[in-house]
C-alpha cells in the first residue's frame, strides 16, 4: 500500500496477520499518485510490476512521465473480466490477459483500476463511460464523482479508497460520509461481504495490492 496510507491502516491489516509493505514515491509519473501502487503494477496470480519501481515480480514496460505512457498497469480485473484502455497497457500484461483468456472490456477511461471498486464480482465507479461499458456485464453502481480526498488534486477516486478481501470490504477513511453509502452499503451486502472503516477522511491512496506469496 501506499506509504500515505495512516497509521491505523497499517496497523489494521498488521493486526489481520498480513505484511505490510509500504510503496515509498516514485520519480514519475506526478506528485499526486506517485505512490500510488496501481500506477506501477497489476496482480493476477503473479506481481507484474514497471521495472523501476523497486518491486519484486515479473519485470514489464517503463512507465513514461505523459498520458496515455502513464496508464501500463491501471486496470481492474473482475472474475474473468479485465476493464482498461486496451491498447494502451504494457504489452506484457496485455499478453497474459489474451493467454488467459479474459473478456476484455475496453474504456476510454486510462485510469481504470484508480475509477473502479472491486467487490466480489461487482463494481463500484464514478466514471459514466466505465459503468456504462460495464453495466451489461458485471453488476455496477454509479456514485456521485468527488467527496474523496487526493492532496494535489481536486478529488480522488473510489478505486484508491478500499479493498476486498475474504469477507470484507475495507476503507481508507470514513465512507459512511460519502453520499451515496447506503447504496454502497447495498451493493457490499448484496456480495455477502461487510464494510470495515477509519473514522478519517475518506483518502485515496491508490489500490492495495494483496499478494499471495510463496514460500
């Protein structure tokens, strides 16, 4: 996670029994989300990670400091389904989502997995152009865009803000103050999952990655 993330979410999934690794910042691609991990890689049985990044994985494409050279690792993976600006992710990744044989489901939107909550097999987004994309396929829930904080940008995104995991949907911040939390609320207890949050403002810090490591 991101080495903005507070202190008590460190402490959170410490306390689950997991390692905790912070993601220090980068030099590139900007201020706001260069610590941010879903600008540097994207996990799917294995760590696919941007060569300079400092973290350990199958080695892919040198991020670039300009959109859309930005955007190599941002993509959501939901079931068998990846959603992402196609032809613009490193070319590796792209190679292992065809060898899988993943439904691609291509947006305008570059910063895909930053848009997107994952939970269970639904999503959460405030971007129209991915829940409309989207919506045919995976269950989706469009919410209000904005109310979450991103220090040097006007507002972050709800795909920074959380993630699944066993039965729990976690928040970095207070999402009870978002404005659409009762159907958020909804949506998470339709998957059988629970909602588990800091009484912080709600922050995007970019997604956490949970890797599974062997040993």
């Amino acid at each position: 996670m991101s080495e903005e993330a507070y202190p008590e979410t460190v402490e959170y999934f410490t306390k689950k029994g997991m390692e905790v690794i912070k993601f220090p910042r980068q030099n590139k691609p900007y201020e706001a989300v260069c610590h941010h991990p879903d600008m540097f890689m994207f996990y799917d049985e294995k760590l696919f990670v941007e060569p300079s990044c400092g973290v350990s994985g199958v080695k892919c494409e040198l991020l670039g400091e300009k959109y859309p050279q930005t955007i190599k690792y941002n993509i959501a993976k939901v079931a068998n389904s990846v959603i992402c600006k196609y032809e613009d992710i490193s070319d590796t990744v792209r190679a292992h989502i065809e060898s899988a044989g993943y439904s691609v489901i291509n947006v305008k939107q570059g910063y895909s997995k930053c848009s997107t909550a994952i939970v269970g097999h639904s999503i959460i987004t405030s971007d129209k152009g991915i829940y409309e994309a989207c919506r045919s396929q995976i269950d989706s829930l469009l919410i209000q865009s904005g109310h979450i904080e991103l220090p040097g940008l006007d507002h972050g995104f709800i795909g920074g803000t959380c993630v699944s995991f066993d039965d729990t949907v976690f928040f970095n911040g207070d999402i009870e103050k978002h404005p659409d939390y009762a159907r958020i609320k909804g949506l998470i207890e339709k998957q059988n999952m629970k909602i588990e949050y800091l009484k912080h403002p709600l922050m995007d810090i970019g997604s956490f990655v949970i890797v599974e490591r062997s040993e």
